[in-house]
C-alpha cells in the first residue's frame, strides 16, 4: 500500500525584489497633511475662477440681455434670451425685422442663412447673437442699401439662378465674399465657396455662370 498523502509543504513568502520598498500605512497624520493641501488648492482654483471672472466676465448668462449688435453699418440694441441665435435676432428681434437672411434647416445643413461676419459668410443658425457683439454683421440687405442690385445679383436675374428663391440670399452672401476676395476667382474656387450652400430645385449651373458673369463684370469694373 502507497503511503498517505502527506500534506503540502508550506510556501515561503516571495521576498521582495531588489531595490523596492514596502509602502508605508497610512498614517493621521498623512491623511489631514493631504486634506489640507487639497484645500488649500480648492482655495486657490476659487480665486483664480474669480479673477478670471472679473477680468473676462460672467461665465454664464441668464434671463434676457441688453446687446449692441453692429448689423448692415448700423448699431442696433436687442433685448434676448443668450442661447438667442443670430437668425433669430436677425428675424425676430431687430426693428426692422431683416428677413431676407431665411431659415430653412435650423442646424447648418443648407446655407440659406448666410450671413457675413466681419468679411466671412457663417451660419447664422449656427452662430449666437451675443457672440457677435463687437463684431461687424452684414445680411443680404447690407448689400444694397439703397435698393440697388449688386452685380452679382444683376447677374442671378440675367442668368436665371433662382427659383422657389429661398436659398438664393445665402447663395449670393457666399458668392459674394468670395469675389471680394478674388474677382477672377474660377470655377472651382466658386464652388468650394458654396458647397455649404444647398439649391433643392437644382439652379446650382445657372448658379455658377452668374458667379463667373459677375466676376468677368468686376474685374472690368477693377473688382469693384
């Protein structure tokens, strides 16, 4: 008969490996030495919050709100809510209203909103009202104040460029900055300027050749 199992031998403990130390226990006294300094920094972050406050202004705002708005040459003060859009300041808020600027999508996807800001076309459904304060906002309006057509609105009715028309304001606002920038700009630097701006009845070809008509027309003209 095979001897009884005999019990297994008890495993030592691995030693520790050279060059490491046990970690120390925690201690009171290390605990309220961290506690403190960790107040001290929450004291130290509050100041500086405020400071930054002071010197940049409420980080939030709430309620309604009194706002300058630089619109077409003009200063124009609005009452709004913050999460106001500047769409809706154009078309709700400012007397008289300035609906030429349209809302379509409401979320960045067509461009028929178009509006420049200090020179460069955006969203207006996408930007705030209050973060345009102190900045220069020129609408479809802004680009004939006293009733007379651009050239290259001239050159949309020769060339038939719109249709239902509602996205035509935002198409001629992008085109526009465009040609301010470059008179001679070709064809495709038009279109990438407008490939934010979405045409559902399809004018997008007549579209393109009043762009270039009205650019062909300004370089004559010494790109005014």
């Amino acid at each position: 008969m095979s001897d009884a199992a005999s019990p297994p031998e008890a495993k030592s403990s691995p030693e520790p490996r050279s060059g490491s130390q046990a970690k120390p226990a925690l201690t009171r006294r290390a605990f309220f030495k961290g506690a403190g300094v960790v107040a001290a920094g929450g004291v130290i972050g509050e100041a500086v919050s405020a400071a930054n406050a002071r010197a940049y202004g409420p980080a939030t705002l709430e309620g309604t709100v009194e706002v300058e708005l630089d619109i077409n040459g003009a200063k124009q003060k609005v009452t709004l809510e913050p999460r106001t859009t500047l769409l809706n300041a154009l078309r709700n808020h400012c007397n008289p209203p300035l609906t030429g600027t349209k809302l379509v999508c409401d979320r960045g996807s067509c461009g028929a909103c178009t509006v420049h800001l200090d020179g460069r076309p955006v969203y207006s459904c996408m930007t705030l009202a209050v973060d345009t304060v102190g900045h220069k906002v020129k609408t479809i309006e802004g680009l004939s104040p006293r009733g007379e057509l651009t050239v290259l609105q001239q050159k949309f009715c020769e060339h038939d460029g719109s249709q239902c028309g509602f996205c035509t304001p935002g198409f001629v606002m992008a085109i526009t900055a465009c040609l301010e920038r470059n008179p001679a700009a070709s064809l495709d630097e038009i279109q990438n300027a407008c490939s934010g701006n979405l045409c559902r009845c399809g004018t997008q070809p007549q579209i393109f050749e009043a762009a270039l008509a009205a650019g062909r027309a300004l370089q004559a003209k010494g790109g005014k």
